[in-house]
C-alpha cells in the first residue's frame, strides 16, 4: 500500500476536548504527523471525562489515536519559545483555546503568519472571532440550544439535545475540509492561510433547511420525536416483537407501500394522504393506521415486506445491537490499536482510498513524546531536565 496522502506533513495541535481533535484525528489517518500540546499534569481535559476504556476516556480514546503527546505549560516563556520553534517546522497549526488566549500566547494567525508566510492556521472558535458573542465560552450543548437545534429535537411534550457531540463533530469536519483546501491551495501558489471556523457556524450551517422551513411556513417545525420533522412516514412503528423504522420519500414509493405492505391501496388516494404535506399534516390518523396493520406482524416479516417493495427500512438497534452489526464485521470495519492500557478495537475511518490504509496509530499518555520531540529539535538532556524540575514540561 501507498503512504496517506498527508504523509510528510506536520501538524501542531494546541486542542482539547472534541471539534479540534476529531479535526486533526481525521488528519493523522491520512497520515500527518500530528502533535498534540497538553496541560502538564492534567492535560487534555477529555482524558477525564469518564474511564470506560480500561481506565481510559471514551471521547480521548475515540479522538486521539495516531498523534504525538507533548506537555508543556504554556504560561512559561521557555514552554512558548519551544512550541515557536515546533511551529518553525510545522505545516499546520490548530487551536481551539478559550476566547482570547491566541492572543496572549502569540499564537494568533497574524502573529504566527508575519514569519511563517507557508503556514495554515486554523482556529476552532466557539461563536466566531467577532461580534458580540465573541468572548463567550461556548460549548457543545450550549450551542445546540443557541442554534435551536434542541427546540426542534425531542418529542412534542419534552425538546431534547442530540444524542452526540453534533456541534464540535460539526466544527471538526469543518476544520478537517478547510485544511485539506488550504493544502491544495499552498501546493499551487506557496502561501499559506488563516482559517477559522465556530462551533455556531458549523452547526447553523447544519440548521439551513430548518431555517429555510421555517422561513417560508412562518412558523418552526414541531418536535416530533425520531419521525421526521417534514416528511411522513418516515420513523419507527411497533411490530409485534419489537420496531421498524421506514421511509417514505416519493408517491411511487407511498402506492407501493400502500398496495404491498399494507394491503390497504385505498390508502393512496385518501385526501388525507394523496401528497406529502397532506400525510403530515394528518401525521396522528396515518402513524395509527400504520401501528395497527404491523402490531400484528413480526420485525422480520415487515422488513421482508418492505424490501420487497422497495421500501427502505431499518431495524431500531440499540448501541450493543451496533456493535455486533453484520455490516461492520462482514467487512472488517474494526481493527485494534494500541493504548496505554492494551489494545482497543477501533472503528476504521469512514473514507476509504483504495490503495491507502488509514494509520490508525496508538493512543498517547500524556507528554509521552515530550523528550523525543525536543530532542529533534536540538534541546540538550541538561535544558530538558531542568525544565522538567521547574515544571516546564513533563
């Protein structure tokens, strides 16, 4: 196999928590050298969000394998000139510190971009460098109510967040796309960039059709659980053992539904069902009609029913039910990687290049790479050792 396409390249990531480090993860599977600056003592704070893992943090261990751990304190002028001399030889620098700390630590792009023309400097910011949200600490689930996600998510009695981090998996793809362009763009002309992208921004972006909806109804959509907001049918129905979940996209699909699933193709033509609109706007008669016909039949013979018919369906699996997928084991979509604490299976990366395998490197513990990295980077044993007594570095 071929080297990742990013291999080659040096990445320097001042991260912590989600939307930078899924950000830069996505980078290290292609195959750039990413590494990590953390906090000495605590570092990353996702390291502690929980102990799932062997005694390892779900999120920290989803997010950060592949990358190099370097802990240096960056109140200390000495830990500042390290890291000035790390971002010499970089090709990319990531952020995501709270408002305000670019630019008290000089790692602002126009500071950084004065003396390194060729560098990418990509800032994940919570609202924006601008504006009169600039200043607030944002974090995912806050977001998710700024944005009026959470307004839109949940049943009609009670909103709800989404299940994942969707603002910071927002923001980190994002980041992740505008780098890649950036790349593209220095390998054409030699310059570098200053990017910037906010959690707000990413997930508004994800809002536009809701916006767009409610722009033109005049009103917002209601909460309508796990059926779609704009569409119907389309979301779980009772079986007699268990749910289906289905979709409806188009009339042709609706008559057939009707005619094979159903049996009832009567259905098709009742005014209250006859358009999209019309099946939502009578969203209670229709889920009814639905529940009755399959509480009587087992999961396994709707889904029959339904592929016959060129329905699209799903079973409504819980998170174990996930794991153990047939899709995800018949095409050896896990591979194991190396953390601190033994081995972990790990998901391979959703892009998939035909001659490039993802590198899927190990999990770090924190200011394993410390040394070695000053090391390369001319610093003596003497230098390294008394920085670590006065807590420089660890």
């Amino acid at each position: 196999m071929t080297p990742g396409p990013l291999a080659g390249l040096t990445v320097v990531a001042l991260e912590q928590a989600v939307a930078a480090p899924f950000a830069t993860r996505q980078l290290a599977d292609l195959g750039a050298r990413v590494i990590k600056i953390e906090r000495p003592g605590d570092g990353d704070f996702a390291r502690h969000y929980d102990s799932s893992v062997r005694g390892l943090s779900s999120y920290f261990v989803w997010l950060n394998r592949g990358k190099e751990s370097m802990a240096l304190d960056l109140g200390r002028p000495a830990a500042r000139e390290i890291l000035a001399r790390l971002l010499d030889r970089a090709d990319v620098f990531v952020q995501n510190v709270g408002p305000g700390a670019a630019v008290r630590l000089g790692t602002d792009a126009p500071t950084l971009r004065a003396h390194r023309p060729r560098l990418i400097v990509c800032d994940v910011t919570g609202y924006g460098s601008s504006g009169p949200y600039a200043g607030r600490k944002a974090y995912d689930l806050l977001v998710q109510h700024e944005t009026g996600l959470v307004s839109i998510t949940g049943t009609p009695d009670a909103p709800s967040k989404a299940g994942i981090s969707v603002a910071d998996i927002a923001a980190g793809m994002h980041a992740h796309a505008g780098i890649l362009a950036a790349l593209v763009r220095r390998g054409q002309t030699g310059a570098g960039a200053a990017l910037e992208v906010s959690l707000f921004d990413a997930l508004a972006e994800w809002m536009s059709a809701q916006a767009y909806l409610t722009a033109g109804r005049g009103r917002p959509p209601a909460r309508s659980g796990a059926h779609h907001a704009s569409i119907a049918p389309y979301g779980p129905f009772r079986t007699r053992d268990g749910h289906v979940c289905l979709g409806i996209q188009h009339a042709r699909e609706w008559t057939r539904f009707t005619t094979d699933v159903l049996g009832q193709p009567a259905l098709a033509v009742d005014p209250r069902f006859a358009t999209n609109e019309r099946r939502v706007e009578h969203r209670d008669d229709l889920h009814a009609i639905i529940d009755a016909a399959f509480a009587l039949r087992a999961t396994a013979d709707v889904l029959a029913a339904l592929d016959d018919a060129g329905i699209a369906a799903a079973r409504l699996n819980d998170v174990p039910a996930f794991l153990a997928h047939p899709q995800l084991a018949d095409r050896r979509r896990w591979r194991d990687i190396d953390t601190p604490a033994g081995p972990v299976a790990a998901l391979l990366p959703p892009l998939q290049m035909d001659d490039v395998d993802p590198v899927m490197g190990a999990i770090p513990s924190l200011g394993q790479h410390t040394d070695a990295i000053l090391i390369e980077l001319g610093y003596t044993g003497d230098a390294i050792g008394a920085w670590r007594t006065d807590g420089v570095l660890q």
